[in-house]
C-alpha cells in the first residue's frame, strides 16, 4: 500500500512538471521595440507616483498617459505581455534593455542633479563673498 501511495506521489510530481506554456502569438501584439519603449515609460510612470508633481498633486495615475502616448488599450497590452512572457528568454532580454535604459536616465538625472546642487552651491558662495565684502563709501 506505501509503494502504491509513493508511485502516485510521484506520477502527480512528473505530471505537474509538465513544462513551460507558450501562448499563441496574439494578432495585435506590440513590436518588441515598441514594448520595450511602452514599458520604460510604464516604469517612470510608476515611479512618478510618490513625487510631487507640478500641482504639488501625489499619487496621480500617469498610466493612462502612457497607454495613450502608444495609442494601445490595457487589453493589448495584457495580451501582449501574456504572450513575451510565456517565451522567458525573450521577456528576460527585454527586461536587460529595460534596466539599461532606466539606468541611463537615472545617470541623466543625477548628473542634472549635480550640476543644479553645484550651481546653487557656487550662488550661495558668491552671496556670501559679496555681503562679506565692504562697499566703499
């Protein structure tokens, strides 16, 4: 009777590790070009969230902006993205381009940064000097 429990066990194992689905290719599926640039511009979106934006506004949803800026509907893109990530190899390219871009407009962005802070550093010295300066009389 174990040997009989133990054989089932294992025939459930061997059957639930049938292997990874591939869906069909949807008929509206965004180029992978496209997607990557839709997805960047997903993650700015979902980042831009906790910032304050120009109204001082949280927590605003720049989602529909995006999806407006490709012209696509959240339907295709859930299609869309059902179907690159049922082909990992695929999904895990897309994700490397993804996080180079991210991280070129991260260096982009602290660099402006940068040079913003050493501007405001070199007014704030300048400010000094001339108030440490006496005006002749």
């Amino acid at each position: 009777m174990k040997l009989f429990k133990y054989i089932i066990v294992i025939l459930i194992f061997l059957v639930s590790c049938e292997g990874k689905t591939n869906y069909k290719k949807p008929e509206n599926l965004i180029p992978k070009d496209q997607m990557i640039d839709l997805l960047v511009d997903m993650h700015l979106a979902i980042g831009a969230k906790s910032i304050n934006n120009v109204y001082s506004e949280k927590s605003k949803k720049y989602m529909f902006l995006v999806f407006d800026k490709y012209k696509i509907d959240s339907t295709r893109f859930a299609s869309s993205n059902i179907y690159y990530t049922s082909n990992v190899d695929e999904y895990i390219e897309i994700y490397q381009e993804i996080e180079k871009r991210l991280e070129e407009v991260q260096k982009l962005y602290l660099k402006e940064s940068d040079s913003i802070g050493k501007k405001m550093q070199d007014s704030i010295k300048f400010n000094r000097s001339s108030r440490n300066k006496k005006m002749p009389r």
